[in-house]
C-alpha cells in the first residue's frame, strides 16, 4: 500500500467528522456505534484503495466533505480533493461483513475515555441473547456476510456479564454452527474464559487499554492491570495463538517507548495488539482533562511510526492480525491494521 493512502488513512482515523449534503439518500444502511471511537454518532464506513474508515457524518459541519458527482463520490477537504472516488460500504450491524454487537452500552465501571455508558440514546435495549441469535441468524443469509462479534459493558457484575455473552454465543453457534464468533469480555477469573470458549467462542479480545501501568490505574480505576495480564496469558493458552487480541489506547499520554515495550509483552504472550488512537470528545473530556490534563492527539506520524513497529515486534514473534476474522482487525475502520492496510 502506497505511503500516502496509510497516511490519509491516518488523517481520516484522527480527523473530524464529514459533512454530506442536506438533500442527499446515503444508499446504504447508517451503523449507530454504542462502542467504539465513534460511540453515539451516526457513521458510514468510506472505502478506498482497499482501505476502510468509518466516520461520523452531519449535514451541517464537518472537517471534511462528501461530494457526490455523477458517477462517483469525491471526498474534499477544505475544497481540496482528497480522494476521486470513495465507496459506500454498507455495515452488517457496526462493521462491513460483521454483526457486531454490543449486549449492553450500560457499565458498572468508569474508564475514563469510554462513551459506551455515557450515551444517552439506549440503542442495546431489548437486545436479548434470542433476538440477538434471530438477527444473526438473518444476516448470516447475506453475501457479505462474514462473521459475529460480541462486546458488553459490565452490568450485574463481570460473572453475570460474561455469562450472558457466553449464553449469547451458545444460542448463535445452534443458528450458525459454521460462522466465527469473536467476544471482547472484561474477564477476571480463568474460569470465565474457559466458559466462553465451552459456549463457542472462537477468538477473544482482552483490553489492557494502556501501556502504562501508571496511566492505567488512572483512567481505568475500576479494572485490575495485573490480573488483565494473567488473564491474557490463560486466554491464548485457552484460544490459541492469533487467536487473543488486545487493545491499547495510543494518546493517554504513553510514551512510544511504552506502547512497543507492552505490544512486545502481549506478542511474548502469544497475543496480537492493536492500537487505538484516542478519541477525545465532548462526553469524555472532562474527565480525561481533569485527571491526565490537556492531552494531545497523537498525530497520523506517530500512529504510522507505532504501526510499523507493530508489525515489526508481531512478525518477530511469528503473529499476525490475519489470523482473525472478527472484532477490530477484521473490520479495519478505526485503526492502521498491520499485514492487511499496510
Ligand atoms: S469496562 Fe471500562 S471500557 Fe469497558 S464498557 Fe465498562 S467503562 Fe467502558
Ligand atoms: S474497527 Fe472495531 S471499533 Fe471500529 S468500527 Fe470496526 S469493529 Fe467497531
């Protein structure tokens, strides 16, 4: 992939939302993210050359704009044509190819940058395990189709919460047996792994969130670093190699040399980082701001810098994010993914 596509990408991933015309029907379905950087806002996926983002739209302001033409769909910034021709490309639920759900927006715990629990739109109510299976079941009849992942705030306490997504993944395995299931828990008893891969489970992401221990502890107060750890380490023993994938947050205020150090510790373990730019908005930056102070977007070099030496440390130690075909390093919307953007 040419240099300046990954770089674009970058930009996109980090920017401001796209403006589209008042007037005019997006011709595919509009995903509502209750996880997730965009959690809350109306988003498409845009793709082009292969790659995918996803970006919140609005009709009256946007740091870039779609301009649909006969033929085609230009996007611009600042009247600058970034891209000739951009595709569409319609979500299952949340991500192309994928049913992506999230069981429940709500969540005991108070990380600081999540969105999930603070929308006020209650778009996971009366998503029962049954209606869940029913809409999987549904999808998986498209072409597009191409596997289920299933993400959930902690209600009820982690036990309850994980049983529910394990009972979740059992009722969609009776519907279809033959398609890969990927959960995103917070999990914090081996047993609970164990559960989740009796049920059907083929891939897991456990988030360590940050690189830094320090940070971690503030932003995340309701969560335990060393125990994610061992929890990890039982997971890939549990899953498989490429087959345990985790999360960490690049703009907390890491240093790079942080962030390389704990996607070589995961990679030690068996386990395939991804990084994700931080997203700070109006619901969460207040309480970012007040407990790290002003923080900084990473810019698109530092996410490239940190994506090839990601690539790097994973190679080194024989993994890579195309041995999953679920959650995020399927869905390439929000992140540089290694050995499939770039
Ligand atoms: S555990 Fe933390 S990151 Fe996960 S949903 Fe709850 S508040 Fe959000
Ligand atoms: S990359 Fe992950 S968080 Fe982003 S849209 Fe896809 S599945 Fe959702």
């Amino acid at each position: 992939m040419e240099e300046d596509l990954i770089r674009l990408k970058a930009e996109l991933i980090l920017g401001g939302s796209v403006r589209i015309p008042k007037d005019w029907k997006i011709p595919v379905r509009i995903s509502r993210s209750t996880a997730g950087p965009g959690a809350g806002s109306r988003a498409i996926v845009l793709r082009f050359n292969d790659l995918r983002v996803k970006k919140s739209i609005s009709t009256d302001e946007g740091e870039f704009d779609l301009v649909p033409y006969e033929g085609g769909i230009r996007l611009e910034k600042d009247g600058r044509t970034l891209i000739d021709e951009v595709e569409i490309e319609p979500v299952i639920y949340h991500s192309p190819g994928q049913a992506f759900f999230n069981l429940d927006q709500s969540c005991e715990f108070h990380c600081l940058f999540c969105n999930s629990p603070l929308l006020g739109v209650e778009v996971t109510k009366g998503l029962t395990p049954e209606k869940i299976a029913d809409m999987v079941a549904e999808a998986s009849e498209r072409e597009d189709f191409v596997s289920i992942a299933l993400t959930s705030g902690v209600v009820g306490g982690v036990e309850a919460t994980v049983e529910r997504m394990a009972r979740t993944v059992e009722l969609i395995k009776e519907r279809v047996p033959w398609a890969p299931v990927g959960v995103e828990p917070y999990v914090n008893d081996p047993e609970q792994i164990y559960r989740l891969r009796d049920a059907g489970a083929d891939e897991i992401k456990i988030n360590v969130e940050s690189a830094d221990s320090v940070i971690f502890s503030i932003v995340c107060p309701d969560l335990d670093y060393n125990n994610l750890h061992e929890m990890i380490e039982i997971a890939v023993e549990v899953f498989g190699r490429g087959k345990v994938s985790s999360n960490i947050i690049v703009g907390l205020g890491e240093s790079d040399e942080a962030i390389i150090a704990e996607v070589e510790h995961l990679a030690e373990m068996g386990c395939v980082a991804g990084l994700r730019p931080l997203k700070v908005n109006e619901l969460n930056r207040l309480a970012l701001e007040e407990a790290l102070g002003s923080l900084r977007q990473p810019s698109p070099e530092r996410l490239i810098r940190l994506g090839e030496e990601q690539k790097r440390i994973l190679d080194e130690h024989g993994l890579d994010t195309r041995t999953f075909s679920t959650m995020c390093f399927e869905c390439r919307c929000c992140d540089l993914v290694p050995f499939r953007d770039f």
